[in-house]
C-alpha cells in the first residue's frame, strides 16, 4: 500500500498561517512542537510533518476505512536527513508507516509504505494511467496489475500520482 | 442561539477556506468539509480555531476527530454551548 502527499510551498503561504494561535498546538504533539520550535526553518518542519501525517494517514484510511481529523494520533518520527531525502515514519495506533520525503524551495513530497523497502520500488505515473472503483478509491488501470493501488496528491501547481512497481 | 442561527455563523466562518461555491450556497448538514467544500485538510484546523473565538469554545481533541462535516461540526457546538 501507498499513500503520498504533496505541498505547494508557495500555495500554502498564501492558504496556511501556521503561526497563528493554536495553529502547531492543535496540529502536532509535544515532540513535534519541539522540532518545529528548534529547527532553523520552522516553516519547512511544519509543512514537512504535516505532509508526512497526510502520507501517512491515507494508508490509514485506505486500510483501516477510519475517517477522522487525527493530527496528533499520526506521531511523526524523523530518522535521517540528506542533501536528497528526509527519511522517517509515522506511528498510528499499532501501525507504522515508512514515510520518505523530498523537500525542495517550491514543494514537500512524501511518500508513505507500510514496508520500509518498497520505498525503493515507487513509481511516478500519469493520471490517465488511473481508473477509479465505485468507493472513488484510485487503482492503475494496466490489465495485469488492476488491483494495484494508487495515490494521487494535487496542492497548487503540483500534482504527484504514484505506485509501488512490484 | 437556534440552529439555524448557529449553522448562519458557522457558514461564515468555513466561507473563507471553501472553494467550491455551489457546494457552499446548496450548504446543508449532510455538507462534507473535505468531499463536498473541497476545504484543504490543513485548514480543518482554521476552521475549528475560528470556531472556538467566534462561539467562545474549547474543543478538545476526540471532539476535533470528528469535525469533518456541518452535522458533527454543529452537535459540537450546540454540546459545547449547552455546558457553559
């Protein structure tokens, strides 16, 4: 299973003012807060956390059919960071999700696994690729592979669609 | 305050985060924030921080849990005024 999530830096300025009142109180735990607080671009932890909580929770949703404004049951861990990749996960009740984020001026993406090795086996692929069920659920439509799950993340002028390749 | 009252100054509060107009003006209790209002999950919590000035409320988080629709959004409401 998958779950992706995109940011649109720019769009999110202009949609977000995350240091309003009770904005990072409501939104993230202590620990959370913590590292928005200490970091040097507060900016970029709020929106890379919040994008790996929504990563996250739509393998939640699509697994679990729970739906609900759960921000701060979605427990962000970050474990590594490099010039390419903040790589982490997110604890749900039980259930962990490997997430794996790109973070660049314009945009934050993260991409969210239950296994930690299918983070290698992500695929890009494009939006005519996508059939949906009846629930509005999306799968790729290729014949062989039609039970094959998809996630598709649009916020301003980005739009990400992606798959596991095997 | 009456429901309709109550549902009036609700409709103000989520007008700001909507993008989908027809959505807003056909607005009802059935209404989705996220499904029907097309409203950016990470302005859910604008919503419910305007929701706590304007009506002098503090929502806690199992009740934000549940704020994803108009109905959820104005039992909470109604619960929370009812107990001041």
């Amino acid at each position: 299973m998958i779950g992706n999530d995109i940011i649109d830096l720019q769009q999110s300025r202009l949609e977000s003012n995350w240091q309003r009142k009770g904005f990072i109180e409501k939104l993230f735990t202590v620990e959370e807060q913590l590292l928005i607080k200490n970091n040097e671009q507060p900016e970029i932890m709020v929106w890379l956390l919040w994008s790996m909580k929504e990563a996250a929770y739509k393998i939640y949703n699509r697994e679990t059919k729970i739906r609900a404004f759960i921000p701060q049951k979605l427990i962000c861990n970050i474990r590594q960071q490099n010039d390419l990749f903040v790589s982490g996960n997110v604890t749900c009740d039980k259930n962990i999700y490997h997430t794996r984020a790109i973070v660049t001026k314009n945009f934050i993406h993260t991409i969210a696994v239950i296994n930690e090795n299918e983070l290698n086996n992500v695929i890009e692929i494009e939006r005519k690729e996508v059939v949906k069920d009846s629930n509005g659920i999306p799968f790729l439509s290729s014949s062989f592979n039609w039970q094959k799950p998809v996630s598709i993340s649009h916020h301003g002028q980005f739009e990400k669609i992606v798959c596991l390749s095997s | 305050m009456n429901k309709d009252e109550l549902i009036a100054k609700l409709k103000t509060i989520i007008k700001p985060y909507t993008t989908n107009t027809d959505a807003y003006d056909n607005l009802t209790e059935e209404t989705d924030f996220i499904n029907d209002l097309n409203i950016n999950s990470a302005n859910l919590v604008d919503i419910i921080l305007d929701i706590e000035e304007a009506f002098d409320i503090v929502i806690d988080n199992p009740e934000m849990e549940r704020m994803l629709d108009v109905k959820s959004a104005v039992e909470i409401i109604e619960t929370k005024l009812a107990s001041k």
